[in-house]
C-alpha cells in the first residue's frame, strides 16, 4: 500500500482509575475521499473501526474503501504516468 492514502491505527485512551495509557484492541482506518463519495456531508476525511483486532483485515477494508471512493486508482494512474517518464529519460 502506499504511503499518505489512509492510516491503520489503534486509539489510546488513559485509565481514570490508574491513570495509565491503554490501547483498544480494536483498529481503525482513517482516509481522506477527496469528496468524491458523492455524500452532502463529506468533510473530505471518514474514518471507521474494523471491528476486528487483527491488523490485516483492517488493511483490506482500507483498501476496499479507498476503492469505493477511487482514491487508490487515481494515485495508481499518477504513479505509473510517473514511472513511464522516468524510463523514457
């Protein structure tokens, strides 16, 4: 995947009681749509839990959205555009 399309995390949070720092054991990802989810009240960022604590599925429902929206084809298009150029030189 490449970098600066979305981000897989997991949030932490501070316990009230111990006052320690915690991980959720679930991931989230987070991507930026470029508004081209044709929703009215995009801000132009989603993010969304996996609901699974496993990392790789949450990569693969990162690419699913990215694909929804075309994200990934758009710089995947740039990339080869700039690739070809770069092999003519």
């Amino acid at each position: 995947m490449a970098r600066g399309i979305g981000r897989i995390y997991q949030p932490s949070y501070r316990d009230s009681r111990t006052r320690e720092k915690k991980k959720v054991t679930v991931w989230w990802i987070r991507f930026g749509c470029r508004r081209t989810c044709g929703k009215p009240e995009c801000s132009g960022v989603h993010q969304e839990n996996s609901r699974s604590d496993n990392r790789r599925v949450a990569e693969r429902l990162l690419r699913k959205r990215l694909g929804e929206v075309g994200v990934a084809a758009s710089l995947r298009r740039k990339s080869t555009a700039r690739r070809s150029r770069t092999w003519r030189e």
